[in-house]
C-alpha cells in the first residue's frame, strides 16, 4: 500500500495538537484559527459544501476537529 503524503489541513492539525501539548496556546488558536480559514475560503472560492472531502476527509469533520480544538482547550477568546 503506497504511503499518502499529508496535506496542509493535517500537517496544520497535527501542529495545533502538538502545540497544545506543549502549552503553547497562542500558536494553538492561530493553528485551529488557520484550519477554518482554509476550510471557509476553499467553501468561498469553489463551493466547497460541507459533506465534499478535502485530503481524504469529509468538511464537516475538519471543522468539528478545529472547533472543538478551540473550545476543549480553553482557546476560544
């Protein structure tokens, strides 16, 4: 089975967990922050709906993975 290359979404999630991790929070929000912006300006730009994939993963599962990054970690403003 041929190795899948990462794209920005999951290279940007698995940085916001780690930065998390870390307890660095400014960087986390800005990471979580980023991954909606990409995800509304994809919707914006090409229609993007909620139940399209991007890198292999439904919409509405990338922003339920950032908005919950956001509120379980105390990262909303």
């Amino acid at each position: 089975m041929a190795k899948k290359n990462k794209g920005l979404l999951h290279k940007t999630f698995a940085a916001a967990r780690a930065a998390v991790k870390l307890g660095d929070k400014d960087k986390a929000r800005d990471l979580f922050d980023f991954m909606i912006y990409t995800i509304a300006h994809e919707r914006w730009e090409n229609d993007v709906q909620v139940t399209d994939e991007m890198e292999d993963v439904r919409v509405g599962v990338w922003l339920e993975r950032a908005w919950y990054g956001l509120e379980n970690n105390d990262l909303l403003l």
